[in-house]
C-alpha cells in the first residue's frame, strides 16, 4: 500500500529543499522577516534571512535590494504561514509596528524583534534610521548600519544639490486605485518626507495618517495649479487605459502643461532603501520637467 505524504510533510520538504545548505547557515543568526520595510533593511546590512513574506509581490512592488531566490517566501504580511515558520525555525523573526498583533503566535515560534517605522502624524524618515541602527546592534552588525545611515542621507544630500533652482515648485505625490481617486502621501509618509529633504514643497499640506490620506476626488490636484504631479506604480490596467480620455483629469494644469510623470514601483512603506529609490527616482523625473 502506497502513503501519500500529509500537509505537514509536504510544508517540511519544500522548506527543506528552499533552505541553504547546513554548512552555510551554521555560523550566521537565521531570521525571517514580516515585515517589508524590515526585510529591506536587513537585505541593506548584507543579512540574507531565511524566510520572508509575499516575495513575488516585494519583487514587483519594492524592486530593491534584490531578495536572493534562496529566500523562502513564509506566506502573506498579515497572515504568515506559521505552520512553515516552525518548520523553517529561526533564531529570530523580526516586525515592525504594524505587526505587533501577531507577536503572541510569532513568540512561540522564535524571539520577535520589533521596531516602529510609521506612526500616524509621524515623519519616518528619522524613524527608519533609527530601526536600522537597531536592527545593526541586534545584530552585530554596527559598522553597516551606520554605513547604511550615512549613505543615504549623502545621497538624497546629493540630490538635493542636483536640482534645478525651477524645481522648486510644488509636488503632489500620489497613488491612483482607479482613473477618478487618488491617495497624497503627506508628512507621515516616507516619500512626503523625502520630498522636504531634497528642498521639496508637498502640495498636500492635509493631514494624513499612516502614510497616505484616505482616496479623494482628482478634483483636490487642481487645489494647487502650479503644483506637479508624480504617480507612484503600480496603476491599475483600467486606470491607464481610462486616465487619457478622463476630461477632469486632461484639465489639470500639470497635465495641460507636461508636468506628470509616472515613477516605477517603490514599496510605499519602505525603510532607507525604499527611501533612496524614491529620491532618485523623483529627483529624474523632476529635473526632466525643469529642463
């Protein structure tokens, strides 16, 4: 009589097979991260983790650093397979604020590093060096924490100089769900605070919480006229297709007058290297409006 593997089984040999080999893995701390932000971080100090959540979306959405392919994928952010976790067993799973509900379960699997990056009303860039620095002393690794701190406020130092002095102007940074709403991120949001680090007005001065302000009419974007406009991927199919036939949005000054552009993805609740893609990637788009 043949037996057929159960759940349990088949989750111990696919994680076995995605696991680097045990001489490899001796020496260093096995992490598996929940959290993107974290799992950015970590990538940024040179620690590969062992497991790490939605990694097909994190390589569309976040892009970079690159998550090596020997990285198990433990499921989704808000519900990770702790069945797999248990299997994978490592010495440490690391979080962020977000994810403090699932500590109780995550604790019975392995010690939970947890470090807040996004507050609502908080701007979190001086949050996510912070959670670096931290994430560097849990670790043993001070010297490329600090490395990773240093380097990015020189380059969005660096971009800031870059600028023309006509890019002065205002910037709406959005995110369109459909072709007649969009989302502002504000102050609170990484790229709103990266914005007023290269000398940046942003045009939404509302509040907003946990990032981005709930969706609204495109009709706010024409609040303030001089203002650009910079789309944050990914759009919706629908949303490309209808945008250039939406008469509210061709009567958009900064649409009327070129100045929209459409940034490649970038995980909007990244850590400092979501925050230097963002920089780079406005700072481009910016400079080719001015020019």
């Amino acid at each position: 009589m043949i037996h057929l593997p159960n759940r349990r089984q088949v989750l111990a040999l696919a994680a076995a097979a995605l696991l680097p080999p045990a001489t490899a893995k001796a020496a260093a701390t096995r992490i598996a991260a929940i959290d993107w932000g974290m799992l950015e971080t970590l990538l940024a100090l040179g620690v590969e983790p062992v497991a790490a959540t939605e990694l097909i979306q994190f390589r569309k959405i976040a892009v970079e650093p690159a998550v090596p392919q020997s990285v198990t994928d433990a499921g989704l952010r808000g519900a990770p397979s702790y069945e797999l976790l248990r299997i994978i067993a490592p010495d440490l799973i690391v979080i962020s604020n977000f994810y403090e509900y699932q500590r109780p379960m995550l604790e019975r699997i392995a010690p939970v590093f947890a470090q807040p990056v996004y507050e609502a009303g908080v701007p979190p860039y001086a949050l996510a060096e912070a959670a670096t620095l931290a994430l560097g002393e849990k670790l043993g690794r001070q010297a490329e924490a600090k490395r990773c701190v240093d380097e990015a406020s020189a380059e969005i130092a660096r971009l800031r100089a870059t600028l023309p002095p006509s890019s002065g102007q205002p910037v709406f940074v959005i995110s369109l769900g459909d072709s007649r709403h969009f989302r502002a991120f504000g102050r609170d949001a990484m790229f709103g605070d990266v914005l007023s680090r290269l000398g940046i007005e942003n045009a939404w001065a509302d509040e907003t919480s946990y990032s981005a302000a709930a969706p609204v009419g495109l009709e706010a974007l024409a609040r303030v006229p001089e203002a650009s406009i910079l789309i944050v991927s990914p759009l919706p199919a629908d949303v490309g297709r209808a945008l250039p036939t939406n008469a509210l949005w061709n009567a958009l000054p900064a649409v009327r007058q070129n100045r929209v552009a459409v940034l490649e993805p970038i995980n909007h609740f990244g850590c400092l290297p979501s925050a230097r893609r963002f920089a780079r990637l406005a700072t481009a788009a910016l400079a080719g409006h001015a020019s």
